[in-house]
C-alpha cells in the first residue's frame, strides 16, 4: 500500500482524506487444488479522528475502493487456470484503528472491513465475498 493523505485538524478533532493504492490477496490449499487471488485497486478512505494528548490518536470512517485489476489462478494439479472474476468495480466499506505521530513521523494500525459485497457470484455458485483486512503504515509528514 502506498499513497497520500491530507490532515485537517480542527482542534482535538481532525479530517482525513486518503488517496491509496493497494495491492491484496489470498490463498487457498487442499488435497485437490490450490487458488491464488492478486487484486490491485484505488482506496479513499475519509477518516474522522480524535487526538488524545500530543502523540496518540483514534480514527474511523468509510472508504470507498474501486478495482483496478483482478486475477485468479486455480491449480488443479494437472493445469493452471487464470479466471477473470466477476467483480464489482467499486466497493464500500469502513476503517477504524488508532495511531502515534512523533515528530515527521506516523505510525497507523487500521482494520478494515467491507460492507458491500465484493464477487456477487461464480458461475451458478452464489457467494458472498468481502473483504477484510489489518493495515500497518508507516509515513512522513511533508509540511
């Protein structure tokens, strides 16, 4: 994950808007057959916080993501098969997470859960597949 963001800090409380690109995936192994998931997608989440004496925060607010690119492969032991999933182009959801800034330094610890469904269905199987996720970022403060 990389981007950037802007802080609008009004008092004790602040706004967050945040431009990121992320990289997420997954992997699944049994006796039969191996699935490997690679998505690529834009993320803006718009996060409310709270600061708490100098250093310490609290955070939370929805993102929006939109999917760049979406790959999967299903190994069945005797081929590789590449499956362009039927996704949706744009997802909602929600982060919530705490953080310490010292200095030109920030150090975030986020969840992120999906509230909207990411693959409505595969084939005549239906599925409801959303996202979660723990994000660790570390980041300098340019201004």
């Amino acid at each position: 994950m990389w981007g950037f963001f802007a802080r609008v800090n009004l008092s004790a409380v602040y706004i967050q808007p945040e431009f990121l690109y992320t990289n997420t995936g997954g992997s699944f192994k049994n006796n039969t057959f191996s699935y490997d998931a690679d998505f690529d997608r834009l993320d803006v989440p718009l996060m409310l916080g709270l600061k708490l004496g100098n250093t310490f925060r609290i955070q939370a607010g929805p993102v929006a993501s939109y999917l760049l690119n979406g790959d999967i492969k299903v190994n069945d032991g005797n081929s590789v098969q590449q499956i362009i999933p039927p996704t949706e182009d744009f997802t909602f959801g929600y982060q919530a997470g705490v953080g310490l800034d010292i200095g030109n330094l920030f150090l975030d610890l986020k969840y992120e859960g999906a509230l909207t469904n990411s693959v409505n269905n595969y084939g005549e199987i239906p599925t409801d597949q959303r996202q979660s996720m723990v994000m660790l970022s570390l980041g300098f403060n340019l201004f």
